[in-house]
C-alpha cells in the first residue's frame, strides 16, 4: 500500500515544496523543490482585432494535492494545485549503462507533464479562448544520477514544454533541488547527494580562493624556513680568506 505526504510546511523557504511517497511503511520516493511555470497566452490587443502574447507566471503552491508510485525502474509524481487547475507530473527512469567501468545503473528524470487551465483567472487575465491545455517534455533525459544516490542542484534550471496550445513555449524553472525517486534506505532521508555539474561549479569556485591562499601561505612557510636555515648554516661556517697573505694572521 502506497501513501503520499506534503510536508512543504517543514521547509523554511515558503517557495519550496517538498513531497514524500511511501510504501510498506517506508520512503520510496521523496522529492523537494521550488517550481515555477512561464506560461505564454493569448489575449486581445486593445483593438479587438489582434492577438498579443502574455505570458503566466505561476508556481508551484502550498498545500498542493499529490499522488505517486513506486517501481523498481519506473516511479512517477503527480502534484496538483487550484482545484486540480493545475497539475505536474513528473515520470523517473531507472536503468544501466555501458561505461569505461562497465554496466553502472543510473537514474533520471524522462519525461515531464504540465497540464494547465487559461480559464483559471488567479494567473491567466482574458485569455482567447480560454481551456484546458497540456504541456510535454521532449526527448527529455535531466537530473541524471548514479543509482542510490539522491539529486541536489541549489542553482536555478529551466526546462522547456511544448504546448498543445498552438505549440507555445512553456518554461519549466526549478531551483532547491533535491530528489531520490530510487532506492531510498533510510525512512524520510535522502541517500548521498550527487551534486549538478553548475553547483559543483560554484562550490570550486568558493573553495579555490582559499585553497590558493592556504598554497600561498605554505610556499611562504617554506621559503621563510628555508632562508632561516641557510642563513644559521652559513653563520656558523668558519669564514676562510681568500688572499693566501692572511694565513699568517690565523692560528
């Protein structure tokens, strides 16, 4: 038996949700993130004879609906929101690949599903023809994770939809990120982070500097040590003439 939780109420950041998916009694699935939609629609320009594009803004609410399933290969999340107005859907693969290592199984993201509402009047203002319209990834493959590990990208993604709406552009902008739709261990906790290729990025980028100046200030250490022994080395040295006339002078 599978159970759904929204716990977005425990995150600090009121524009992160986070959701959890058991079964058995335990975690199979969690996921926590900050999503929104640009939506681009419709409208009369002011002459009532031409159409101007406008474009929605609408994210991912608070106490958001949400269903889910767990498989061995296969895990889908499905989040709803605006009496089911709006709904994302969100379908993980799990499967192997041939590296220079071998077979190494790997999970991702493989297909997403927008399916929104220009009736809805919260986000959408005097859409033409106002109705139900969806949205579908393509050729999707993102988030791609080592098998057993969770995903974590801090840094700001934006992933395109193609609209059964004249095929507009519906932008997908997720940040906060952190996802395990596979192989969770532990009970509402996430396995080992592999982290996105942008916040690793960022976090070499923080950490050099002070990497270099940790560098700098060894070579200095040495160098000083270095100097101070050569120096007391050559101190305690007997200083010998170099004119053979000042021979008689020692003794």
């Amino acid at each position: 038996m599978q159970e759904v939780e929204n716990l977005s109420g425990l995150s600090p950041n009121p524009e992160k949700d986070i959701f959890v998916v058991r079964e058995n009694r335990t975690t199979c699935l969690m996921a926590e993130f900050a999503a929104k939609f640009l939506v681009p629609y419709d409208v009369w320009a002011s002459n009532y004879v031409d159409l101007i594009t406008e474009q929605a803004d609408i994210p991912l609410s608070r106490g958001a609906e949400m269903k889910g399933k767990c498989g061995t290969n296969e895990s889908e999340l499905e989040i709803s929101w605006l009496e089911q107005a709006y709904t994302l859907k969100l379908f993980f693969l799990k499967e192997g690949h041939n590296t220079s290592r071998g077979q190494e199984a790997f999970w991702r993201l493989g297909r997403i599903q927008f399916a929104y509402d220009t009736s809805e009047r919260t986000y959408f203002k005097d859409a033409v023809s106002p109705g139900k319209h969806t949205a579908n990834s393509h050729r999707l493959s993102a988030l791609v994770t080592p098998a057993g590990k969770s995903y974590e990208c801090q840094a700001q993604q934006t992933i395109s939809l193609i609209s059964s709406d004249h095929q507009k552009s519906v932008q997908l902008l997720l940040s906060e990120v952190r996802i395990q739709p596979f192989d969770i261990t532990a009970d509402f906790v996430f396995s080992e982070e592999h982290k996105c290729p942008v916040d690793q990025r960022e976090q070499l980028e923080e950490t050099l500097p002070l990497i270099l100046g940790l560098v700098l200030g060894l070579v200095i250490v040495i160098t000083l040590c270095v100097y101070h022994i050569h120096h007391k080395l050559t101190a305690n040295q007997v200083q010998i003439p170099r004119d053979r006339s000042q021979y008689k002078h020692m003794g």
